[in-house]
C-alpha cells in the first residue's frame, strides 16, 4: 500500500486531502519511507522522476529515485560529479528550477545539458539550519515547468527532510528504512 492508495481507501490514519499536503507528505514518510514519500510528491506533478542525492565529498550521491512509469529504478542514476550535476546550482543558489536545460545559458558545457531536459531542486540540509545535505527534485527528459503552488510545496518538503536528517549517512539509512550500502559505511 502506498500514501495515495491510503488517503483514497481511508485504510490508514493519514490526513484526508484533495490537494498537497505538507501534513500527508511528512505523515507518509514516516509510516511509508522516503520511496512512497518521493512518489507522493511526483503523483501532483507532470515531471516523470523525483528523486534524492545528498553530496559526499565531491559527488552527488542518488539515494532514492521514484518513476512515475515504474521503468527505471535508483540503481539506473549513477552518482554525479558535483561539477556535472544540476544539483551543484540548488547548493550554491538555494531553490532553482529551469523548464527546458537546452535554452538556459548558464548551462553551456554542463555534460546534463540537453540530457536532462528539464529540472526543479530545493535543497536538503542536516538539520533545520544546518550544512548542506543534498537536494529533494523532479527532473524529465522532456520540458516541464513546475506550478508556484507545488515549487512552494516542495521547499516545504525539503524542509521536512530536513528536520530528519544527522549529519551521518549512516543515519539516514536508518531513518528511511533501508539498508546500508557499503559506500554509505
């Protein structure tokens, strides 16, 4: 069972909404994990992945990818260069969206341009005002904007992130109900 199959069954003890709900989000992640979290924050957009990477020396690492197609898992998005990942403009920039890569100048030479075409990240820290973390996202391989509403809906859920997370990786493991990877110890 998911967080959408339990909001429309009424089967589990989530807040009822018809809309996004911060309250839902943070309610699922803790009783579903991050995979059911990432698809309910993918179920209210048209970007076919969202996704989490957190930053490990110089590489973004993929903790959890959701496919809206179920076609690809996170072990099909290999860890990224810092310099080559869209994710290096949410550290240093904050929340940053860009509705078509090939058309955005400040992109001219990053190997993802054109590849991803179409990318929205809010960042992800250790703690409420603490180190960069990494990134929450929606990316596509087709343009795609993303709505006010749901931007301002996906800052609120990096921020709940946020408020989850050690500066250790080995604690998030643990608090998203997977299992260590050996690069994680």
């Amino acid at each position: 069972m998911c967080i959408r199959d339990s909001i429309e069954s009424g089967t589990d003890s989530l807040p009822d909404a018809r809309s996004e709900s911060i309250e839902i989000f943070e309610a699922g992640l803790a009783k579903f994990g991050l995979r059911e979290a990432l698809a309910y924050l993918n179920s209210w957009v048209d970007f076919r992945y969202t996704a989490m990477a957190r930053l490990q020396g110089d590489l973004f690492l993929t903790v959890e990818v959701f496919d809206k197609f179920g076609k690809l898992s996170t072990e099909d998005f290999p860890d990224q260069p810092f310099n080559d990942s869209f994710c290096q403009f949410v550290k240093r920039d904050g929340p940053w969206a860009v509705p078509d890569t090939r058309l955005e100048p400040m992109l001219d030479g990053n190997k993802n341009q054109g590849v991803v075409i179409s990318y929205v990240g809010v960042p992800v820290l250790n703690g409420i005002g603490g180190d960069f973390y990494g990134t929450l996202c929606h990316f596509d391989f087709e343009p795609r904007r993303v709505g006010d509403r749901h931007y301002e809906f996906l800052k609120q859920a990096g921020l709940v992130l946020s408020t989850i997370f050690e500066p250790s990786a080995l604690a998030i493991d643990c608090l998203l109900y997977t299992s260590p990877s050996p690069r994680d110890l």
